[in-house]
C-alpha cells in the first residue's frame, strides 16, 4: 500500500528541475569514458592504437547500447515502488539479476563476438591485433557494465541525484587518473588503457553497491529470492525490457543506415556528417536528462495511483519540450564554430559542417517530444507504445532516405533523419490518452 505522506505530496516544477539538472550532468558524462580513451592513444606514436581503440569502442558502445534498457526500466520500476519496501528490493534484484546473467553470456561468448565484429569491420592485422588486445581486457569488464546500469538507474528512481551524480563522475575521474598512470608512467599502452577501464567500471559497482546497503529501507521481513526471481515475476521485466531493446533495435538500423548512405558521399560530407552526429549525440544526452526527471515522476505517479500527479508530468513534459530545444539552440547558435573547432581543426570541414548546421537547430525542434515522452511512458512500463512508435518511425525514415537522398543527397539524408526524429515524436503523443488508464491498472 502506498504511503500516504508521500501520494498526498504535491510537487512543484522547481521539483521537476530539481531532478533534471543533476540528470543532464551525470548523463553528459556518460560519452566521455571512450573519449578519454582515444584521446590519451592518440598521442602515443603507432596510428594503430588508436584504430585499435576505435573499433574496441565501437563493439562495447553497441553491446552496451543495446542493454542501455536496464537502467531505463529500472529507474521506472523502483520509482513505482518508492512506497513500498518488498517491491523496491524486487526491482533492484530483478533486474540485477538479468545484468549478471547477460554479463557472463558476454563473457562466455567473448571470442565469438570479437569474431564476428572483425567479419563486419574488416580492419588490417595490426589494427585487429590492438583491437584484440583491447577487447580482451575490457569484455572482463561487461557484467559490473550492466550492473553500474542497474544500480544507477535504480538510484535516479529513488531520486538519490547527489549519489547518481557522485558515480558518473567518480568512473571518469578514476579512469583518466589510470589511464594516465598506465600508459604514461608503466608505458602499458593500449593494454593500460583498457585496464585503466575495468578498474574504474569494478569500483563504480562497489560504491554503488555501498550506496544501496545505504539507501535500501531495512525490514524484518525476509526476502524471498526464490519468489523474485521466479519466471511469473520475471516475465514482466522482461516484456518491458524486450520492447525498450527493439525501439534501440530500430535506432542502431537508422543510425548504421545513415552511416552507410553517408559513407558513399564525398571524404568531406563524410567527416562533416561525423562531426554533426557527435554534436547530436550530445543535444540527445542533454534531453535525457529531462526523460530520467519525467520517468521518475510519472513512475511515482503509477506508484501511488496518482492521476494528479500523473497529468502534472505529462504537463511538464510539454514545458520541457519547449524550454530544452530552446536552451539547446541558443548555445549552439552562439558557439556553433568553436564546437565544431573541438571536434575538427580541418578549415574544409569546418566550413562544410557550417553548410549543414540547419539541421542540428531543426533536430531539437523535431525530436523533443519523443526523446522526453519517452521517459514518461518508460516510469509507468508502457513500453509497447515505445516500441511500436519506432516501428513507425524507422519505417517513415525508410521511405523518406529513399525518396529524399537522390534528389536532395546529403540534405535529403538529413532530412530523412529530421522525419524520423519527428515520427518518434508524433507516434509517441498519440499514445498520452491511452497511457492514462496505466496509472490506475
């Protein structure tokens, strides 16, 4: 039963923000752990180490990608369980299970992966030796990858930002401090950096675990693993996780879609494309950080059957949708060659990327509403409409890359991109009347 100081409690939009702004920070950080990487193998002599790096990082950030559902759903079911003690341990302990599991799965099938991977990318022998050796130390590092996905997305949904904030930061200050240690003072290279790596991802599962012992409310009552993790228990889990799988399913195919029409345009388009993809990275990172805010209030809201509380996040959600894009366009208008001058010091590049940087001011505009709705139907678990929207819009993306890229080229593939990003949008909204009876389910 819900607690009634806390269903009865009437949250603010200062509350909303509250959560946001530590969200966007931990979040932002989440990209830096290969940039770190590269960027410290990229001052050493042999070109080949930073290729190795490149598609070492490719494989992890695609593995990774795929499971990013565990701290997404998880953040949604702990906040629908903040009011009671049995369904909070439940939704940390299912879940962690599931991250164990498909860790050791990574473990186990390691050469298999590394394997197939060099089928697809087809790099020289050096490169594949350094991308081995890379490879070899980090997959080690797989199962603490999927638990950190837990453990923090189970802290966003208590709403314990300071501790979610401290870990994001504490992995990469760790790992940049051996990285530096490995590779500079022991000159282990790339092997150095991909410990430097594991260590930091093994003792961000530690402290996280610490602040779990901290935060989980104690109680007499006994657990019952068995009950947990039986397969009726388990089976919701794993609907809610298999739906937010196909949706970033849908995302790899654009994505590697866009990069293979990409790739035939000239050398240029193609390193301007890059540059603008990063850029874009970033604006979906500072978006959610909104998601995360709304998943937690939406997911309290089912919770504690709170309909109020429920509409009041839908309707912050629409603020947001306007507040981000805007925040969002302002810094890139007022900054937009000197980003670009972080990622490229190649004039052609630069001023070919200016060419094309219409569509990053269109991309928030477009994508706002799918990426932060998103957040609000992951809080109360209605993945399917997740799932199903970007059914449609990889479907709308598929059509219009078709149509647009012969006529338009590399504005037509933009644009096509644009289409989807706004499909993701409308597809979701039309879900928002439905989603309503999840709260009282």
């Amino acid at each position: 039963m819900a607690n009634s100081s806390t269903s009865n409690q009437q949250y603010q939009f200062s509350d909303y923000l509250k959560l946001v702004i530590p969200f966007v920070l931990s979040t932002i950080t989440t990209p830096l752990l290969g940039v770190v990487d590269t960027a410290l193998v990229g001052h050493l002599p042999n070109p080949a180490f930073i290729a190795g790096i490149a598609i070492g990082t490719v494989i992890f950030n695609t593995i990774y990608w795929l499971f990013g559902f565990l701290r997404v759903s998880t953040t949604g079911f702990a906040a629908q369980a903040l009011d009671n003690i049995l369904l909070l341990k439940s939704s940390l302990i299912r879940p962690l299970f599931i991250a164990i599991f498909l860790g050791l799965v990574f473990i186990i099938f390691q050469k298999f992966i590394f394997s197939a991977s060099m089928q697809i990318i087809k790099p020289n022998q050096e490169v594949q030796h350094y991308a081995d050796s890379y490879f070899s130390v980090l997959i080690w590092g797989a199962p603490f990858v999927l638990i950190n996905y837990v453990l923090v997305g189970w802290l966003m949904g208590i709403s314990k930002v300071k501790a979610v904030l401290f870990l994001q930061v504490f992995i990469n200050v760790l790992n940049i401090i051996m990285a530096m240690l490995f590779v500079w003072w022991f000159r282990w290279d790339i092997k150095g950096v991909a410990f430097a790596t594991l260590i930091a991802q093994i003792s961000c599962s530690l402290i996280g675990i610490l602040f779990i012992y901290r935060y989980l409310p104690k109680t007499h009552q006994k657990t019952d693993l068995k009950a947990i993790l039986s397969w009726k228990s388990l089976k919701g889990v794993i609907l809610v996780n298999t739906n937010l799988m196909i949706r970033t399913i849908c995302l790899l195919i654009v994505t590697n879609h866009f990069i293979s029409i990409g790739s035939t345009f000239d050398t240029e388009v193609l390193a301007a494309n890059a540059v603008l993809f990063q850029i874009h990275y970033m604006m979906a990172y500072l978006f959610d950080g909104f998601a995360n805010a709304s998943s937690v209030f939406s997911g309290r809201a089912k919770g504690n059957q709170n309909m109020d509380l429920y509409n009041q996040t839908l309707r912050w959600s629409l603020q947001a949708c306007f507040i981000c894009p805007i925040i969002i366009i302002a810094i890139w208008l007022a900054f937009d060659a000197s980003i670009i001058k972080l990622l490229t010091n190649q004039p052609e590049i630069i001023n070919l990327t200016l060419q094309y940087q219409s569509w990053l001011i269109i991309f928030p505009i477009v994508a706002a509403g799918g990426l932060i709705y998103y957040g609000v139907f992951s809080g109360i678990s209605y993945t399917s409409s997740i799932r199903d929207s970007m059914l449609l819009a990889l479907l709308l993306w598929l059509i219009a890359q078709y149509f647009a890229v012969p006529i338009w080229g590399n504005h037509g593939l933009w644009l096509a991109y644009s289409l989807f990003s706004f499909g993701r949008t409308i597809f979701l909204i039309i879900w928002i009347k439905k989603s309503r009876s999840y709260i009282t389910a």
